[in-house]
C-alpha cells in the first residue's frame, strides 16, 4: 500500500494499492484548511488507506479520498479501477 501524490509512477512501479496524497510539500496535510478540516481530512485519508488494505487487487488500483469539507456526507468513494472479487476457493481459505 503506497500513500503518494506521483499516481502514474507509483501505478508503473507496480504498487498495488494506491492511495493519493495532497501534494509534493504536504503529503498528509494541507495548510490551506482549517486545522478542523485538515484533521478530518487526514482522518478521511487513514481510514480510506485501512479500506485499501483490506481489499483484495490484482493490479494497482487507485483508492481516492473524498475532499475534506463537513457539508458533505460522508460517504465512501470507490476505488478507481474495480478490485475483482474473490473466488470461491480464495473464500473457502480465508
């Protein structure tokens, strides 16, 4: 599971979860939110990173975090390209 703002070079390295990050100086926070917002924000962005790592990818797949604003309801983005679901023997051993 990668946290990181360079999408394309973390999808051609091969990462298999991905999660996107603000920016290059701020990866987990961003200055211009309020100090509210932005721990919401980072907040919104560990549970989507715990959501990555319980989901079962074949590729990399790119799980994008919802903006950090509390008019918004808080629901739960779906991951950019679509995880293929488990087999019935993957199932069985778990």
């Amino acid at each position: 599971m990668l946290l990181c703002n360079l999408i394309s070079i973390a999808e051609r390295v091969g990462a298999p979860r991905i999660v996107p990050t603000r920016g290059i100086p701020y990866p987990t926070g961003d200055p211009s939110l309020t100090p509210e917002a932005e721990k919401e924000w980072r907040r919104r962005l560990l549970e989507r990173a715990l959501e990555a790592l319980q989901t079962v990818v074949h590729q990399p797949t790119v799980f994008q975090v919802g903006p950090a604003t509390k008019a918004q309801p808080d629901t739960k983005a779906e991951p950019e390209t679509k995880a293929e679901p488990e087999t019935k023997a993957q199932e069985a051993h778990a």
